[in-house]
C-alpha cells in the first residue's frame, strides 16, 4: 500500500469527508480492519481565504507547495489538495514534488467522460467558477461547463462559506441550489459537478435533477485506487 498525502484543512469539514471515504474503500477493499497509509498537512483555513480574498495566490500557492513537499518527505507516494478552489494553484504545488499530484479536476473529468457527459453544472466557490482554470482545464478533456448566473454564482460561493465551511446544513440553502440545478438543465445542462468539497454535505448526487459527479468522492476513490494499485499487482501474482 503507497501512503496518500493529503492537504487539507480547506475546509476541515470537506477534509473529514475524505479520510473516511478513503478508509472506507480500503477497507472494503482489502476486509478486516484495513485502513488507509495516510498523512494529512491540515493548514489554517482563515489564512488560506485571507489569502484567497486578497488575490494573493502566489503565497497561497508557495503555502500549499511548502505543505505538499513536508508530505513527500515524510513519505507520501502521491498528494492530493483537498479542494478545488486551491487546484487554481496546483500546477505550482506539482512542480515541488517528484511524486504525482493527483488532479481533482482531471479525475472529475474522466468520470464524466467515463459517463457520456460533457455538459455539466459547475456548483463551486466563486473563484473556481470565475477565474477560469477550472473551465480551461476542462476543456482540455472535451468538456464545456456552465455556471450558474450572477446570482446564482453568489448564492453557492455564500452558502459554500458561510454555511457549508462552518458545519451548517440548512434546508432552505439545499433548495435554493437545487433551483439553480433545474435551471441549468432547462438551459442543456446534462450533469452537475459537485464542485466544492463542501457541497456533498448538502447535496445527495444521486438525488439531483441531472446525474451528479460529487468531486470529493471521485478525488478520494482516485487516491485509493493509486495506493492500491501495487496490492492489485501482487494479488494477480
């Protein structure tokens, strides 16, 4: 088993979510009471969304590079940023490692792919909607997204962070982005990327009006199926 290296902590609630997916599947996968080789850098978020509203990526993207280093000295075989707002920066981040950066938009996209879309939803935060390394990357893999409107876009980034980063699920938000899901598919919309890790806390992907590709769940299943791949081999042997 190869230890994953994660950078969380952005937020801590998200973070949660990915060890214990990612022990649930080796557990599942390997029985008993299997567990996952991992080590977390978990970095204080109110310094990363200082940074993030200041538009100061570059030392965003220095911190985060600084966090994936100390995981591959420590012993990590692969790191994952574990959110995809920072993934603005990770071309940086991966060019301070030797071992692989596990792309969560990458690995979004050949779920999608994997699935027949290539039109889908983006629900994220503001900058992963705005700023336009999420839709480029995408693109690379022949996927056009959509983002909601306006207002729809302040919507989702207000309830990622005032709500969702602060352990608060509440109905009337879960609506209010259900209704922005319905629009889009009224638009053509044929997918929805749960593309904040904080919205699987809100949203059920398969209880949408579109198929959902929950981001955090796709990211955590990728780590797995790296840290495994050489158990795999020699179960063949």
């Amino acid at each position: 088993m190869r230890m994953i290296g994660l950078i969380g902590g952005m937020s801590f609630e998200s973070s949660a979510v990915y060890y214990r997916l990612i022990n649930e599947a080796v557990r599942a996968q390997l029985g008993g009471l299997s567990s996952a080789e991992v080590i977390m850098h978990s970095v204080n978020f109110e310094e990363i969304v200082g940074l993030q509203k200041a538009g100061r990526w570059a030392d965003a993207a220095n911190r985060l590079a600084t966090a994936a280093a100390g995981l591959e000295r420590a012993g990590a075989s692969c790191v994952l940023i574990c959110t995809n707002t920072m993934h603005l920066v990770a071309d940086a981040v991966e060019g301070r490692l030797s071992v692989p950066l596990i792309n969560i938009i990458d690995e979004t996209a050949a779920s999608l792919r994997a699935h027949g879309a290539n039109r889908p939803l983006l629900l994220a935060t503001r900058y992963t909607m705005e700023h336009g390394f999420y839709a480029e990357r995408m693109r690379r893999h022949g996927i056009e997204i959509m983002v909601p409107d306006a207002d729809g876009r302040t919507t989702t980034h207000d309830i990622i962070f005032n709500e969702l980063c602060a352990g608060e699920i509440r109905p009337a938000s879960r609506e209010a982005l259900l209704e922005i899901v319905a629009s889009a598919k009224a638009k053509g919309a044929d997918s929805v990327i749960l593309g904040c890790t904080e919205i699987c806390l809100i949203l059920n992907p398969e209880q949408l009006p579109l198929p959902g590709f929950d981001s955090t769940a796709i990211h955590a299943a990728a780590a797995v199926t790296f840290s495994l791949a050489g158990k795999a081999a020699i179960r063949a042997a």
